[in-house]
C-alpha cells in the first residue's frame, strides 16, 4: 500500500484508517450483495439499511431525540446562509449573527437578501483572532447564529452563546462538529458540511427541531424545503449514497472509540503539545488569543513571509502535507481534526523544532537535531 503521509488539510480532511479500510471492501460488494455501495439504489432495501444505521448513529452519538430531523442534504454548509433566511427570516424581521470569521460573514451577507441582519458581536478589529466575550442583540432576534470554530483564524467557541427570549439558536458546526459532547437541545438548527470531522465532501448534516420545520416558509422548491426533505427521509431526490455511507462508519469509529466524551479528551490531549511549543517558541508564534484558541485548528507563523513559505515548502517534502495557512492570511495551519493522529503532533512539533534551531541558530546547531524525513506507516 502506499504510505500514508499526515494530512493537516482543513478540509477535506483525514479520515481514520479502518473507515477507509471497510469501505474499499465495500466499494466492490456492499456485504455479500454483488454490488458496491455507490452502485446501490438509494430506493433499495441496502442502501435504505445503510441510511437508517447512520441517522441512528448520528443520534446515539449526540442524544438526539426525536424533537429532531437528522437530514443528510447536499451543496455544502454554505448553501445553508441562504437556506435559513430564506425559510425563516421575513423582510421585516432582524437576525443576530456573531461575527467571528469569513464563514460567518459570507453567512450575514446571505441572509441580508431576505431580511434585516444585526451583527451582535465581531472580532475583525483584530482580524478575527479572539472569540469576543460580550455580546449586544438587537431588541427581538428571529434567530441568533454563529459559527462554532474558525477554520482559517483558529479560534473556537468554548461554549454556547445564550440567546435572547423568543429566538432560536442557530450554529455552523462544520470544523468541530462531533469533536466534544454537545446539547443539541440548546439549538434550533445545527449544520455542518461532512468534510472535516463526519466524512467526504458533498453530504450537509442538518439537525433541526421540528417544529420549526411547520413554522418555515413554504412557497419555496421542494428540494430546498426541510419539511420535505425530512418527510422524505432525506431523499427526496437522489442523495449523495456514498457519502452518507461513509459518515455512517465514521459515526460508528466515534463510538468504538469512547463517544463524544473521548474525542473531547484525545482533541485535547492532541492539540496541547503543539500549543505548548509555540508559546516557549522564540521562531513560531500561535496567531489567536490563548482563550479563544481552536482544537482544531492550529494557525501560527514565523512574522517572516519567506520564512513561512520555506517552512511549509521543507514540511510538505518530508510528509507533512496541508500546512500551508489560508490564501487569505497566510502562515501556516495545522487542522487536527477527530481523525488526525496523535503521533502527528509529536513528529510536527520535533521537525518545528529543528527547523527553528536551524534557521535562528544556524545549520550547525540544527545538525545537532537534524531529523529524516517522517512518513506514515
């Protein structure tokens, strides 16, 4: 097989091992059927098997009860910014939205084609590099919604906000989703595109309470309508099988491996090491605030342009790949997701630490340290 090199892309992103291991088996012969999992119709008894066993997982893991809609849809989170508004949000009717990164401002800008949009909060007066502590809502919010973590700053609600009487809570939860516990009856809504910490790209989980589902507007497609797309099992047309497939094995790996609760604590276990490097670092520095810092993302730079494009060009050589920052802000990014190995981290920081000893001190201190390249087994 070839080897496997350590993936910090933000997205698409590592999936574990044996998720992918079980579904190249499966890409062949979904079990003894004689067809592969993309072959399958998603009207057949299999396919309809494999969409029930994920949704209950989806459930399990999270305690989603039934007040609920689990939908798989497609065209990633970003096609909810509009999706929401459009169904819940009227001319004359304001939405709150926490202004704490790009995502959440190509979201505000979806949402002012259908109605009025107070920003509550924003952390752009400093480049989105802290989550901010105080926030003002307008007098009578439809919904209040935020992005939980920041993929290209690096920063991450450590909690909830709590919203204003009357509205409800919406989140894109598409970088830490299913990264920690989470109480799903706090929210109303709560999407999150599969790519980062759920499984491959072209699925968009969204868990929303039904009642709000008889309060949407409905003069609308019916391809974008929850309502329909719950009534039809997420398949109201012809969804995207394999990606669902794949998140359902996912879902099932979180559970093999302690839940929710247990990848709260190995995510935290993970991203200590490297915090803790960059803060003694006389070369890297961390980019957001220590209380506002990701789990999982890591954004940090040299304050040398140069020095981060050597940095990121001597990693991707020796098998670190994706840690180039944002085209947006540069530097670098290491995206440490549910399925990023631990030994990732270790091999990262001990290469970090070469390569400064080298580029401050000079070659002959870095020879002293000097590390092969390091690859996956």
């Amino acid at each position: 097989m070839t080897q496997r090199i350590y993936n910090f892309s933000a997205g698409p992103a590592v999936l574990p091992v044996p998720v992918l291991e079980e579904a190249r088996e499966n890409i062949l012969s979904l079990g003894n059927t004689g067809m592969g999992i993309m072959e399958h119709s998603h009207r057949g008894k299999a396919f309809v098997a494999v969409h029930a066993e994920t949704e209950a997982a989806c459930r399990r893991l999270a305690g989603i009860s039934d007040e609920y809609a689990v939908l798989f849809l497609q065209g990633g989170a970003s096609s909810q910014f509009f999706q929401i508004p459009q169904t819940f949000l009227k001319p004359d009717e304001t939405a709150d939205y926490l202004v704490t990164g790009v995502w959440a401002q190509k979201a505000v800008k979806e949402a002012k084609r259908y109605g009025k949009v107070h920003e509550a909060c924003s952390s752009k007066d400093r480049n989105f590099c802290y989550i901010p502590k105080t926030v003002d809502y307008s007098a009578n919010p439809k919904y209040v919604h935020f992005t939980s973590n920041n993929t290209i700053f690096g920063t991450q609600f450590k909690t909830e906000p709590t919203t204003p009487a009357g509205a409800f809570l919406v989140c894109d939860a598409s970088s830490d989703i299913y990264s920690r516990p989470i109480d799903v009856n706090k929210y109303g809504i709560i999407y999150a595109g599969a790519q980062k910490n759920l499984g491959p790209s072209g699925v968009t989980l969204v868990i929303i309470r039904k009642d709000l589902m008889e309060q949407g507007n409905l003069n609308q497609p019916e391809v974008i309508q929850y309502k329909v797309q719950a009534e039809n099992d997420s398949m109201f047309n012809t969804p995207p099988t394999f990606g669902i497939y794949l998140m359902g094995l996912v879902f099932k790996w979180i559970e093999k491996n302690g839940g929710l609760k247990a990848m709260a604590d190995h995510n935290q276990s993970k991203a200590k090491p490297l915090y803790d490097y960059l803060a003694q670092s006389k070369l890297f520095k961390s980019t957001a605030d220590e209380d506002s810092r990701s789990l999982m993302n890591v954004c940090f730079v040299t304050g040398n342009e140069e020095l981060d494009a050597k940095f990121v060009k001597e990693t991707t050589a020796a098998g670190f790949d994706g840690l180039k920052g944002h085209r947006s802000v540069g530097g670098m990014r290491a995206s440490i997701y549910n399925a990023f190995p631990a030994q990732g981290i270790t091999d990262l920081v001990a290469f970090m630490k070469d390569f400064e000893a080298k580029n401050l001190y000079g070659e002959r201190a870095g020879a002293r340290s000097s590390l092969s390249p390091r690859r996956r087994k």
